[in-house]
C-alpha cells in the first residue's frame, strides 16, 4: 500500500503531458479555497454578540 501513493501521483502529476505544475497549482488554489472557507467559518460566531466584548450583565 505505501507504494502505491507514490505512484498514484506520478500518475495523476504525468498524466497532463506538462508535468507536476497543472498538479500543483490545482493543491495550491484548493488550499487557498479551504483556508478562506475556514476562516469564515470560524470568523462568522464573532459578530453574533454585536461586537460588544466588554458587556458583564
């Protein structure tokens, strides 16, 4: 199983004819699409007390 991984993406990253770069930038703007959506995610519970973080009563 180990060695299959390797071989799966020589593959994948071959198969276009222009080597790893079609591969790499499609992880690259994945990534990015995945940090923002999470960083949304997270951000979005902060403005649900109306931005005030100093209220005690």
């Amino acid at each position: 199983m180990p060695d299959t991984v390797p071989d799966v993406v020589t593959a994948l990253a071959s198969a276009s004819g222009q080597g790893p770069g079609a591969l790499l930038r499609i992880l690259l703007l994945g990534s990015m699409v995945g940090a923002v959506l999470l960083a949304w995610f997270l951000l979005r519970g902060y403005r649900s007390n109306g931005g005030d973080d100093n209220k005690n009563d």
